[in-house]
C-alpha cells in the first residue's frame, strides 16, 4: 500500500500477505479523499475507521494531519501491524481498539464527523453498517459515512443515503446525518 498524501506521501508499506484483508486500491482511495479533503477541515476532525485491516485509510488520515481516528478491527494479525506502523512513523493521532465492528457500533456513544467502513465483500451483514450508525447517533451534524462495498452491492434504500460512486468492482455509498 502507498500513502498517498500527507507527511508520509509516497511511503509504500507491505502488510503481511497473511491478513484477511482487500486493501482499498489507490485509485479509489485518491478519489475518496479529493471528496473528503475538499469538504471537511482535517485539523478539527474526529474519524471513525471501521474493519480497519492493514489500516490503510487511518494511516492516510493520519498523514494528512486528521486531528484523531479510532481505528476498530477484530483480528489480532491486522491489529499488531497496525501498532507497528503506528510505532515506526510515530502516529499518535491513531486509536486502536481491538473489537467486532457490530458490537462496537452497538456500545458506542461518540460521534464522529467522518465514519469510514471497509468491511469484508462477503458479509451478508454490510447493509446493518448505515443503520446502526443512524440508530446510535455516530455522525455529527453534517458528517458523513463512507462505505465501501462490492458495486453490485445497493445500498441507497438505507437512512441517510446521498449516493454512490463506482470504482470498478468497489463502490463507495455515501451516508449523511442532518438533523
């Protein structure tokens, strides 16, 4: 993976092969971000990075100089190489909590201004991600949850829904809380 921005631009990092991960491809991850950094002011920013993986998109946050991620994945592999990036490159501004992203979702009381889910294509479960988040009051006002799931995947009947854009076989579904 390639940061792709930031104080770390151009640092390329290579996760174990043996993590249970689909790392969000560059182009799709520049597209992302040329939306996010254009709408939101990154030094005030609160960022919740669910199924985090080889944290891919916490560490692109943090090298942008997003004020703070939580960064959530349960397997222990990702986990540890997370803390070991974290480590190397000194990237206080990444939390991370060691938990099953639906548990998490369900227990959780902070409100964050951008959430970002990667979760794995397969799981029949991607569409309870909008709701929970809604349900539970996650998002400030204005913020904004990011989805990232398989294009054939439709996701616009959830609440929130502003729209989808399409990334070959990935999509990203954009979710927002006004109140």
């Amino acid at each position: 993976m390639r940061i792709i921005g930031g104080k770390l631009k151009g640092i390329r990092m290579s996760a174990p092969a043996s993590l249970p991960v689909r790392p969000t491809t560059d182009m799709a991850k520049e597209a992302l971000f040329n939306i996010l950094y254009n709408t939101y002011d990154f030094d005030s920013c609160n960022v919740l990075d669910l199924f985090c993986g080889t944290g891919n998109i916490s560490i692109e946050f943090a090298s942008r100089g997003i004020q703070h991620v939580t960064s959530v994945d349960k397997h222990s592999g990702c986990i540890y190489w997370i803390k070991s990036v974290i480590e190397r490159y000194d990237l206080k501004e990444i939390e991370l909590q060691k938990a099953d992203v639906f548990k998490f979702l369900e227990g959780h009381t902070k409100s964050y201004q951008i959430i970002f889910a990667d979760p794995p294509y397969d799981l029949l479960t991607i569409p309870q991600i909008p709701q929970l988040v809604a349900k539970n009051k996650l998002l400030t006002e204005n913020g904004l949850l990011v989805v990232e799931h398989p294009s054939l995947l439709k996701l616009k009947d959830q609440p929130g829904y502003v729209e989808t854009r399409r990334y070959g076989n990935s999509s990203f579904s954009f979710f927002n809380y006004t109140p």
